[in-house]
C-alpha cells in the first residue's frame, strides 16, 4: 500500500495525470469537428477510452490509499463525479452528459500554483 501511496503522491504522477488531462481535453475537441473520416473518429475514440481507463486506475488508486478520505476532498469527489458520468452509457436521453467530459480539464486547476 505504501508504494501506491508513493505513486500517487509523486509529481511525476502528478505530471503524467495533468498531460493525460491535456491530451483528453484536445480528443474532445478534435471529436466536435465536423466531417471526419471514420478512421479519425475511431483513432479518437480509442484515444478517449485510454484517457478514461488512465482516470479510472488514478481514481482507483487514490481510493486504496486514502479509503473514505479520498472524499473530503473537493477535488477528489469532483473527479469522482466527472469520471463517474464519462462512464455512464452516452444514449438517448443521457447522452448530454458526456458534455460534462469536457469539465475533467477544470482538474488543472488544482495543478496551477496561484
């Protein structure tokens, strides 16, 4: 457990998580163009599918360490919830809630020194 806690912790992680974060933030954007061939859509995808699985593992991670802790902190219920919905099935009437996808970028928030 300790050395998940050292990963976690440490600011290469910290680094890894703000690129994928980046990276994530640019899919969901290039993925509103109009017109791309189905090629790109699915290169896209794929993408977003390793953004989301790297989220999972970094949430998962974070709960083994910090167990019911993890959620006094703002932050982490917010990634919570933002991973959460981009994990809920995108049809019919849910599928406005992969808009809220987009919102994973406001997690840089927390990596800007003010």
């Amino acid at each position: 457990m300790n050395r998940i806690k050292q990963i976690v912790e440490s600011s290469w992680f910290h680094n890894f998580v703000i690129i994928v974060i980046l990276l994530n933030g640019v899919v969901l954007g290039i993925e509103t163009v109009k017109g791309l061939s189905p090629t790109t859509m699915n290169v896209l995808l794929w993408i977003d599918r390793s953004c989301l699985t790297i989220f999972v593992i970094e949430l998962l991670m974070k709960l083994l360490v910090y167990r019911l802790s993890f959620f006094k902190q703002g932050w982490n219920v917010f990634d919570f919830l933002i991973v959460a919905v981009a994990l809920v099935p995108a049809t019919g009437e849910l599928s406005i809630l992969r808009a809220f996808r987009i919102f994973r970028v406001l997690r840089l928030i927390t990596a800007v020194d003010s």
